[in-house]
C-alpha cells in the first residue's frame, strides 16, 4: 500500500494504492503557512481507519523548495567562481556576493592556472565577515575535472555552516546554469533542511519505519534524507507530478499529448513512446535557468478561469485570471462562462454567464452563444497552437552526427490526455484540433498525488574517460581515477551501469525498478600530430522518469 | 563595450560521425572541442543566440554553380549535403530576417573546390559558401556579395568559381602562397577580363599577428567594401591563421578573429579551415560568436594567451603596410585598367592544371570566356581528369546579355560529343541544367 500526497496551490490531495487500484483519496486546504499541518490534516483524513502496518511507502510532492525561491525566503549565498575565459564576469554574477577566482580548468579538465589561496582565503573571509553561512563554490569545466571545487572546499570547509559543489549539480555542460543551480540549492538549504527534519519527525509520529520518499523535477523519487542533500532537485515537482500522473492514468506506449487545464493556465507536456521527456538542459525557475533534471512541459496562459477581454476588434484570453467565472461571482468574463452557456458543462450560474460573456456580444454586435462559440473556439485553438510550437520546436532540436539528421526522428502524437477542471468540456474540441482521439482519465482530479504515488527513483550518472590523460571522471559522484591507456568504451559501459545502479539504491530505489539506459555514447580519437595518441569516451547512463514495476499496463488505475 | 545585441543564427553541425579517414585533420574530434566551450559558456541560452538545425542541400543547389563530373550525387555524400545545407540555413534566417547574422559552424569545408568538380582537393568536394550564395541569389533575386576569405590558405576554389562575376567581390586574406597550400593567390591575380578588381588576394607574411590582420581589415579590405557597396558580406571563416594550428605558420589569435568579425560585422559567417582543435578552435569560435551577437567577447582568450610573445616583427609591418599600399593602388586604378585592356579576340582562354590533393586527381583545364561589356560573359571549359576522363562545359552567366545566351546556346548545340565524356549546360540566369 502506497500513500501519495500532491502539495498543490489551494489544495493538498492524497491518495491511498492499493494493488495498483486507487483505494481511497482525500482533499484538504493547503496551509503554506503550515505544511506539516497540511500534511497531518490530509494524512488523518486518508488513513482513517487503513492498517498503518500495510503501508508500504509515502511519496511527497511538495511545493516547498518552488515557494522558497519564489517568494525569496531564502539564505543569503555566497558565490566563489572559477570562470576562466569566455563570458564576461559580469554576465556571470548571480548577486552581489558572486566572486571571482583565477585559478580555472579547460575543456579537457586540464588544470591551466593553480588556484591562489591568498585569493581564496580573502574571499572566504569578506563573506564571512558579511555574515554568510551558505557558499557555492563552481567551476567552469568542473565536470571536467571536480578537484579545483574540492580544492577551494578543503581551503574554506570551517568557515561555513554549507558548501554547495557546482559538479554535483549535473554532469551536464553549461556553467551560468551551472551557477543558478548550485545557488539555488545553497539558497534554500536551510529552508529544505528545516522541512525534512519536520516531516521526518511527523512521521515518526505515524510509524516510524516508513520510507518516505519526494518527488523531484524529473518526475521520479528521491529518499527524502538523500533529498536534503541536494535540494534543488526538488524544485518544481508540482508540474512533474501531473505529468507523472496523467502517465499512470493513461495505459500508453505510443506518441502522446498530456493536458493539464486549470484555472489559470495550461501544462502542456508531450510523452515520446508513453516515455515523458525531459528539458534538455534543466528547468527553469523565476527567470534561473538550472542544470536541474526536469520534465519537459510548457505552460501557457490559458485555463478555465482566464479573463476574457475585448480590445480593438479582438477578444482576448488571458493571459491572467483575475477570479473566479462569472457564473461563479467573479468580474470578468471566462472561457468556463461560454462553456456554461453553449451547454458544455452544468455548473455555476449560467445567468451570469449571458450577462458577463454579453458584455462583450453588445461590443461585437452578434448573439451571446455567438460570442461564447468565439471565446471557446479561441481559448481551444490557442492551446492546440501551443501544442504544435512545443512538438515542432521538439522536432527541430538540433542533432550533430549525420546518422540522426537521415534518421530524422519525429514526435507525432497519437492520442491526447487531458485532466484538469475544464478537461471534459473542451476534450473534444481539442482532438480534433490536434487531430488525434481524446481521453480524459478517471480519477484526473488527484492525477498528481496518484503520479507520485506510482513514479520510480531516477537518476543519472556521466562517466568521462580520456585515455591520453589516462583520467576517468564519474561526474555526479565528484570522482577521479587513474585508468590505463588501453580503457575502452565498454569497460567504461559497465563501470556506469555498476555506479547507476549503486547511485539508484542509495536513493531508496527498488531493484526491481532500476532500467537502465545508456543516454549518452560517443567516443573520439584523440589525434596529435598524425598519430592517435588516446581515446575521448563520454557516456551518461540513467534510470528514465516512469512508474514503479509492476504496474500493470493492461488494468490501469 | 557597449554595442547593440544582435540576434545571431547559430547552424552547428560538428558532424562527430564523420572523417575523411581516421587520423585526417578533418576528422570526427575536429569540432568535439568547439561543442563544449560553446554549451559550457552556455551561449545558447542566451536570448539573442538561437540555435538552428542544418537543412540538406539538393543536388539542383550543386549545378546551379558546379559542374561535377560525371555528376553532383558522385562526387559528394551526405556529409557535404548538409554542410552546404547548413551554409543555405543560415542565409535563410538572414534573408527572411529571422536573426540580424549567422554563422554556419559546419564541416567538412568547401573553399578549394573549384567550378569543375572532379573529387576533392584541400579537404573539400563542393564550394560551400558559392552554393549558398547562387541559393540566395536563386531565391531571394539578385545581389552584390562580398566574399571575405580569411582562411589562411587562398581559396582558390572560390576564385575560381567567382573569377568572371563582376557581382561577386572575392577577398582572399592568406599566408604567402610561396610558403603554403595551394600556392596560389598573389596580388597580380585580379579577375578575369570582364570582373577585372573583383578578385583581390592579400598574401600575408608567415608569423603575421593580430596588429597585420586588422591593419589589412582597416586600411584594404574595408575601403574596398565602402566602395564596392555590397549588399551581403559573408565571411569565409577559417580558423588555420592561429598561432597553434598544426599546418600553417601564422600568429593570428581568438581575440583577433572575434575584433575582425566585429569590425567586419558580417551577414554570413561560414567555417572553412582550421586544425587546432583543442587549443584554438573552442576559442575563436565562441569569440566569433559573441562577437556576431554583439556581446562582450574581450574575455574570451587561449590559456597560454600572450599578445607581446606573439607580435609581430617590425620588418613584417613595413612588408604589409607596402602591399596594402599596392593593392588599395590596383584596387583604384580597376576601372582604368579595365578600360585600357586591348584583347585581340572577342574569345579569351586560359589554361590551367588543378591537383586535387585529397583524390590525387590531375585536371587539365582550358577556360574560354567571352570578352563582354555587358554581362559576366559566356564561359566555356574543356577539362580532363588523369588524361582520361574529358568534358566541355558551356555556362551562361546570370544576367546574361542577348548575345552571351545566343552564342552560349548555339556552341551546346553544336559541339561535337566525341572527344567528350559529358557536355554540360549550366543557365544560371534561366536555372537550366543539361547534360548530354
């Protein structure tokens, strides 16, 4: 038995699994203020009278690390860069406790300048004497050889309460998200950690056995205690939950479309093979762009409640909402007011709704079913129009070997998904506008605790071997070995499984769970002069986002 | 530095499977460097970076310029396809004004590849800058390009192809000819009869610095261009001029190639040559990049950057400053010269041997151009490859005068095939192409 709880906006959702069957689900009020109390409240509702003893596991999606970024409750960090050439520093200052080192890697992880301790100790002392206790220390190339971060880390460990690694964050190139990322994770240590502890202690409260388990940005799981260690990880998992719950809903193995329409806006998501896919880089929170593994989706300010307006000869949808439909007592006419009034769903006052969607009838000089028809028809295309940027700009992403431009792999969605409040009404206009059949799933209004509920641990790891350096680098593990010239490709394969999988089960995943899959896999050779003087091996491996084994394809929830 | 952004197209195909053989310069690892400074620096998160995906070039692109023998499908593979492709991709962003410039960061290159295609010489099989250039003006009507060269070998091929075409300005910056590939490319070679100053080499001293370059960009080449009035520059952007390259001898920097493309400010960027791969390459890539964009590139520097170990000698400012002197001469004395040429025949030819260095090819060619006031002129070639394989071509220029078509089409239809493999038919004001 799986208890899943889905931190949402205004409401917090639960639901119990039992033999991959929805058994019960919950719902109470969110108090931000309070999550433990949230948690407590929905907890208790759920388990009433359930065996606490056939509890298996509870898996959390929470907003917590999202909230704390977005509404600044975060510790002040201090930022110790390695830059060597390339951008200018001041593109790279993340705030104005961002400095800069001269010491730096190159490309290969060839250390080209010492770090200077003098430099170092200075820096550390400046912080500290501004009262910082949290520190991201980044490298660029870091990746490429971690020992410089190390280094600074070794010099500076006692001044610091926490010590945020750029490596750590991803294997993955690209130093601004590099430093986004380690300084988020540095920034809302404190606040993380402090909810952990809390949670952890609730639970124990309960049974003090279970495994509890977060979902993080990629749609998959982490052991909450691995969790606090690299927090960031947790950002956005609101999204992925819905993701990750429209998959378990859905029973599909092709191409698809996954909808999430809400009040305010539309998730658009998009599943190549029933497999969800992720952002290429990393997500992006407030305008930081982070190496953080994350699904793919796009929102688009379109939902059921968006405020409808008639400007120069044009109705507008959104893109905010200003309250709720009219029908319902708000200001402002709605997408859900014109559903009201063409009949396409029952609720609210459709009274209001003529006088509201009226407004705007009277300015246009046609009939209100007319004007409601327009506004309907509008706010449906404007969300298909978003669909097909989002598979058109997945289609165009750019490849660099001949192979993949001749295979030319293309996403072409056979079937479309949609949960959410206005999902059965505007479903079917939405097939058909994406020209694919439609299906709303049951139990689509805890789509989101159901998806963390069922999703699997994932992670990943990047093996980088260069046999003229005679160097191998486990990126995400910040570990360095000497190899032999004569290391080959394969051994290095199964050196990332061995890792992958012994990264996987200090998460929490179960052996059951752990499919592997090589995402990455090119070796060069190295030629100097006329002769080839080593061998350039680059693999990364992962456990893709998906849901838990055994859960039956064939009776899905 | 204050400049305004740019938004700048970026077509990067590394193409990471493929070689001309396994330790061969251009080689599978040639852009593995490249790839990563450019996504550590994370410039393609940058709003005014924007990544595009190459298109593939089609065998139509390839004989509205070249003539390949005994076809276009032969003599290429997928690979130049899609570099071409890349280089067409990137005009077409510009000319649709989707981004205000863009570099085509593709390989393998094309600057060796002449009209006549028989195989492949310095590392090239098809012109890509001439193709996306004839693909240009094809789609988007007719237009004055300048072609700034600045591989460090001289792209003879682009001379070549460009030598009649009065609408095309070839400017070719290179190290001196009698100390590199392919040992053309001096001064007196100035265009043909009827493009006489659309043609200009610089040969540049071996160990030539930053100070030579941007004293030949400032004092020659952008002159030039205000009085040429182009209405696209591209920049054939060989990165070899590096102080690290492994087959050249010259002291050109990342700093350097990013304030060249600054100044120069070009539409197009294309990527010819350039072997240093680890040490150069990441460098001036990003630095031309940045540069392009419009954003502050004076950081972006080589790890064992140091400008005074690297200047140049004094003897080499006096040498260049000299041939500059002569070249901005020639250059304004053009139209007179071109008035005062006296030619005994309505037919001028020349004959040529071209080596392809990379297929070991050798090609014995006679040119035949018409001497015309009105138009680049009709041009024929008879050539023969390893003294077996011999065609004629007849190539009617774009904006052709009555007379140029006429003659053009009466000697296609009347030259004996016999002696020839293939006779050939290029209209490249009408976009026909024959083969018979």
């Amino acid at each position: 038995m799986i208890l899943g709880i889905d931190v949402g906006g205004t409401h917090t959702d639960a639901v119990i699994i039992d033999d991959f069957t929805v058994k019960k689900t919950a719902k109470v009020l969110t108090n931000h203020e309070n999550l433990i109390e949230t948690f407590q409240k929905v907890t208790d509702t759920i388990l009433g009278d359930e065996n606490i003893d056939d509890l298996d596991r509870i898996v959390l999606s929470t907003t917590m690390s999202t909230n704390a970024i977005v509404q600044g409750k975060i510790n002040t960090v201090g930022m110790i860069l390695a830059s060597g050439p390339g951008l200018a520093p001041s593109m790279l200052k993340i705030n104005e406790h961002t400095h800069f080192l001269s010491g730096y890697v190159n490309h290969r992880g060839i250390k080209i300048a010492e770090t200077d301790y003098d430099e170092v100790s200075s820096i550390s002392k400046r912080l500290k004497e501004t009262g910082i206790h949290h520190v991201g220390i980044v490298g660029k190339f870091s990746t490429r050889n971690p020992e410089l971060e190390t280094h600074i880390a070794d010099m500076i460990n006692d001044d610091f309460e926490h010590l945020s690694f750029g490596h750590r964050m991803s294997g993955n190139l690209n130093f601004p998200r590099r430093v986004a990322t380690t300084y988020l994770n540095a920034a809302i240590w404190d606040t993380y950690k402090t909810f952990v502890d809390d949670v952890l202690k609730f639970v124990e409260t309960i049974k003090a056995s279970i495994p509890i388990y977060i979902l993080k940005a990629d749609g998959g799981t982490s052991a909450i205690n691995q969790s606090a260690k690299y927090p960031v990880g947790t950002i956005l998992s609101g999204p992925a939950a819905s993701i990750m719950g429209i998959l378990s809903l859905s029973n599909f193995t092709e191409d698809a479309i996954a909808l999430d329409i809400g009040g305010t806006t539309t998730d658009i998501a998009i599943f190549a093979g029933g497999v969800p896919l992720l952002e290429p880089f990393g997500v992006t929170i407030e305008g930081h762009k982070t190496l953080t593994r994350g699904l793919r989706s796009k929102s688009i300010g379109v939902g059921g409640d968006s405020k409808v307006s008639y400007d120069n000869n044009d109705i507008i949808i959104g893109p905010e909402r200003a309250g709720p439909a009219a029908a319902f007592g708000g200001p402002y006419p709605t997408p859900t007011d014109a559903m009201i009034i063409l009949g396409l769903t029952d609720i609210g006052d459709k009274q209001m709704a003529e006088i509201a969607v009226g407004a705007i009838a009277d300015k246009m000089g046609v009939s209100v079913p007319e004007t409601a028809q327009t506004i309907f028809d509008l706010s449906c295309r404007k969300i298909a129009d978003t669909v097909n940027e989002m598979i058109e700009e997945i289609n165009n992403k750019p490849v660099y070997t001949i192979h993949e431009i001749l295979e030319g792999k293309k996403i072409s969605p056979k079937a479309l998904f949609v949960v959410g409040g206005p999902a059965k009404p505007m479903a079917s206009r939405l097939g058909e506008l994406l020209g694919c059949p439609y299906h709303i799933p049951d139990h689509s209004e805890v789509a989101n605790a159901i998806g963390a509920a069922l999703a699997r641990t994932t992670t990943e790891i990047t093996l980088l071997a260069d046999t003229e350096k005679k160097i191998m680098t486990l990126v995400e593990e910040g570990l360095q070995q000497e190899i032999s010239s004569q290391f080959e490709r394969q051994e290095g394969l199964s050196i990332c499984r061995e890792r992958l999988r012994e990264r996987a089960l200090k998460m929490g995943a179960q052996e059951e769970d752990i499919e592997m899959e090589i995402i990455e896999d090119q070796t060069f050779n190295m030629v100097r002069g006329y002769y080839t003087t080593g061998q350039n091996i680059r693999l990364k491996a992962q456990i893709k986002p998906g849901l838990i084994a055994g859960f039956r394809k064939e009776a899905s929830i | 530095m204050t400049k305004p952004l740019r938004k700048t197209g970026l077509i990067f195909f590394p193409a990471f499977d493929w070689a001309i053989s396994s330790t061969h310069p251009e080689r599978e690892e040639r852009l593995l460097y490249t790839q990563d400074q450019v996504f550590e620096e994370g410039l393609l998160d940058l709003d005014n970076i924007i990544e595009y995906k190459p298109g593939m070039a089609t065998v139509d692109d390839i004989n509205r310029i070249h003539i390949c023998v005994p076809d276009a499908a032969s003599v290429t593979t997928e690979s130049h396809l899609i570099s071409a492709g890349g280089a067409i991709t990137a005009a077409d962003k510009v000319l649709q004004g989707e981004v205000d410039n863009a570099f085509a960061l593709v390989r393998p290159p094309g600057h060796h590849s002449m009209m006549v295609v028989h195989g492949a010489r310095g590392f090239c099989n098809v012109n890509i800058e001439a193709i996306m250039v004839e693909y240009i003006r094809h789609t988007y009507g007719p237009k004055r390009v300048a072609i700034i060269d600045t591989d460090c070998h001289h792209g003879d091929g682009t001379q070549d192809i460009y030598w009649h075409d009065p609408d095309t300005l070839y400017i070719s910056i290179h190290q001196d000819g009698r100390t590199l590939y392919p040992g053309s490319g001096f001064p007196d070679e100035f265009g043909g009869p009827n493009a006489l100053g659309a043609t200009i080499n610089i040969p540049l001293p071996p160990k030539t610095s930053e100070e030579g370059f941007l004293y030949v960009l400032d004092n020659l080449i952008m002159p030039i261009l205000d009085d040429f009035k182009p209405d696209l520059i591209v920049n054939s952007a060989g990165q070899d001029n590096h102080y690290t390259d492994p087959i050249t001898d010259m002291r050109f920097t990342a700093q350097g190639y990013a304030i060249l493309n600054d100044r120069l400010s070009p539409d197009i960027a294309v990527l010819e040559g350039g072997y240093s791969v680890e040490t150069a390459l990441p460098y001036i890539n990003v630095g031309i990049i940045l540069a392009m964009a419009g954003i502050d590139y004076s950081y972006v520097t080589e790890p064992d950057y140091d400008p005074q170990a690297i200047r140049q000698s004094p003897e080499i400012n006096q040498y260049i400053e000299k041939e500059v002197g002569l070249i901005h001469d020639l250059w304004n004395n053009r139209e007179a010269k071109k008035a005062s040429m006296k030619y005994n025949s309505e037919f001028i030819s020349r004959t040529k041997n071209v080596y392809y260095d990379t297929d070991g090819i050798h090609e014995k060619q006679t040119e035949t151009i018409r001497v015309c006031d009105d138009c680049g002129g009709l041009l024929t070639i008879d050539s023969r490859a390893n003294y077996m394989n011999r065609i004629f071509a007849v190539i009617i220029p774009r904006g052709s005068c009555s007379t140029c078509r006429k003659k053009g089409e009466e000697i296609f239809n009347t030259t004996d095939q016999k002696p020839f493999k293939y006779v050939y038919f290029q209209d490249r004001e009408r976009d026909v192409f024959l083969v018979k």
